[in-house]
C-alpha cells in the first residue's frame, strides 16, 4: 500500500508544481489506503501484521496513518490552512517557523545539504515504509529549485530497492541523492557514482553480508529484519535493527542480537582492521573502514561524504553560502566539514537535545534549531517565496 502511494503521491507533487489542480480521484486513492491502514486490527495501540498464518508483529504505523492525514488535510483544504493544522500539532510553531525563516531570509545558498529522517522527514517505525508526504516534498522542491544551486540529501540508507528513491517522491533531477551515508549517489543528471571500494575489502563485506542474511532468515532472528530500518544491504555498509522508536522488542533480546553481530564481526575480522560496528541503540551499522594518514583504520563519516561530494559534483564549497541540516551528532560533521572549506555556512538542526543545540552553535554561529522536521520544512517553504 505505500508503494502504491508513492506512486499517487509523485504524480499529485508534479501537478501541485506545475499548477495544476489535483484530480479528486488521486485524493480518493490516499483516502482509501487511510482506510486500509487504519482498519489493520489493532492492540495496545500497535497494529498487528500476520508474517504467516501462525506469526505476527506488533507495529506503530502513527507515521504512514498521519502522514496520509496530513496529505489529505493539505490537499483538500489549502496551503494556508494546513499552515494553521501544523500550527495546531506543534506547539510554538509558529515562532519558531517565523524566527528562522526572518534568520535566512535573502539567502540563496550555493550547496544545501541535509540529512533525511528525523531532519527533513518525520521519524517512521520502518524505512521501507516511509514514504515522503506530497506536502513535503512540495515545501522542499520549492525550495530546492529557488533558493540552492546543488540541493542534496545525505542518507545512511541505501538508494534503492529499497532505498531512498523508493521512499521519495520528489520530482526526478530535483535532488542529488548520496546514499549509504555518501557513498554512492545519482546526480541531478540521474548518473550514479560511488566511493571507490578495495576489492578485497568489498569481498569481506560480501562474505559478511550472506552470514547475516543467512543468521536473518532462522525464526528465532526473522524479527530483525521486519523492524526499524529492517535489513539494509548498502554501499560500503550493511545495517540491521536492533530494536525500533516504539521499543517492539524486549531490551534483553535486542542487547543479545547485539552481541550476536558483534561476534560475527569479530570472527569475520578478528584484527578489526576492515570494519567498524556503530550501534545506535536501534541500528547496528557495520561499516567499511577507510584508509587514514592520521589515524590508520577508520569508518567513513558524513565528513568524509561531504568532502567527496564536492570533488565528484565539483560544488564549489570553498564559495558559500551554504545549509546544512540534520539531527543526530553524526550530522555535525557536515557542519564541520563546510566550515572548513568557508565560514559561510548556515544550518538547521533538529533536536529538542540541548547538549546537542549546543554542540551545533559551537561549531556553527549562523545555526537555527527547531524541535520538529514540519518546522525545518515549513521555513524552507517560506524562504522559497
């Protein structure tokens, strides 16, 4: 169903943008797949999913349901009154929408780039199933094709299949997607390029990779691949739940799937020279190391993306302005890595985390911080006016 929705949802961005009207019969199928989610049977307020005849899986589907409500809400009502429905759903914002918009305003920056979930798209349970809201991508394709020269989204996710072009639904050649935290990407031409991986370090991953597809498919560890980000084979990386934002799996058995993992990494790589395992709380990220002069073995970071972003893409970064957003500390070190090319850089960042706020107007005085994605989005769209 949210595949399908994707697919109504892009064909309504298109002719909102085009300044077309929207046919009731579009607006009807997002009706009717609100239905169907909302008629899922429910418990605890979680709803329940059959994998066969004999298992199931409690899930919160509060992102695919309201996010539909929200699309409908916008289209049938207007962009002014969805402005006030936002205004009703989050507290203080409005202020704090005005506030950063009346801090950016004037700007056309060069580079815009920015983190996905939880930055510029409300958190959902599974990433397969977080499909872009039209409202969204209407706010920031505005924004992207009026205010930016090379408008670009970093994702840990994969591209595709399913990826980041799966879950979207901005127009084609609107946004350069950098998946697998950067390091493969389609520009706005629709080439895809990546960050070039030592064979016999692409092998190991590989050798890894069939491990944990194998460990996946035993009934005792099937769960994990349902839940949160699921089972992500990316670029470079590989990522696999642990647990989920609606906490569907008791602590005890999501810290021994952890040391699970961690032990097949170790055997796999018992020097710990070819990988790294960053663990979220939610993901377990294993990732290839890089090569560093300093340093010796290390993980690719949202720095290193960056920094290979402007070479490949020749951006230009040494010449700003440029705005940076995202929402988790990793995030920051795009911050760090724009500052270092030119001290014009601006950011967004969203957290309600003070010690994280701070963090970011350490690094970056020209920052605006807001407490949800709809406010981050909303000020783009006010900018693109």
């Amino acid at each position: 169903m949210m595949a399908q929705s994707a697919i109504v949802r892009l064909e309504i961005v298109e002719n909102i943008l085009m300044g077309q009207h929207t046919e009731p019969g579009r607006i009807e199928s997002l009706t009717s797949i609100l239905a169907s989610l909302e008629g899922i049977p429910s418990e605890n307020e979680k709803r329940l999913l059959l994998l066969d005849d004999s298992k199931k899986i409690k899930v919160d589907l509060s992102y695919e349901i309201m996010e539909m409500k929200k699309d409908i809400f916008y289209l049938e009502n207007g962009e002014e009154e969805f402005i006030k429905y936002l205004e009703k759903l989050h507290p203080g914002f409005r202020k704090k929408v005005d506030s950063g918009a009346q801090r950016l305003q004037g700007l056309q920056f060069n580079c815009f780039i920015t983190d996905r979930d939880g930055t510029i798209n409300n958190y959902c349970g599974r990433y397969r199933s977080s499909v872009q809201s039209v409202y969204n991508s209407v706010f920031l394709t505005r924004f992207a094709k009026n205010r930016t020269v090379s408008p670009i989204i970093v994702t840990s996710a994969p591209l595709e299949a399913p990826g980041i072009v799966d879950v979207s639904v901005n127009p084609q050649k609107t946004f350069v997607y950098a998946a697998s935290k950067g390091r493969e990407l389609i520009d706005l031409n629709g080439r895809r390029r990546a960050y070039p991986i030592n064979e016999r370090k692409q092998m190991l991953i590989d050798e890894l990779n069939e491990r944990l597809r194998n460990l996946v498919k035993q009934p005792t560890f099937e769960k994990f691949s349902l839940i949160g980000s699921g089972f992500q084979f990316k670029f470079g990386q590989t990522t696999i739940a642990r647990q989920d934002i609606s906490q569907s799996i008791p602590e005890d058995e999501s810290e021994d799937f952890l040391k699970k993992i961690v032990s097949l990494v170790s055997e796999a790589d018992p020097k710990h020279e070819n990988f790294r395992i960053e663990d979220t709380g939610l993901d377990i990220e294993i990732i290839l190391t890089i090569e560093d002069p300093q340093s010796g073995h290390r993980a690719f970071d949202k720095a290193d993306a960056v920094n290979y972003l402007d070479r490949e893409l020749d951006l230009d970064m040494a010449n700003g302005p440029h705005l940076i957003c995202g929402d988790t500390s990793p995030d920051v070190a795009m911050i760090e890595a724009s500052m270092r090319k030119t001290r014009d850089t601006w950011s967004i960042f969203v957290t309600k985390n003070n010690d994280l706020a701070y963090q970011v107007r350490s690094v970056c005085s020209n920052s605006v911080i807001v407490p949800e994605p709809d406010m981050l989005v909303t000020i783009l769209n006010f900018l693109s006016d």
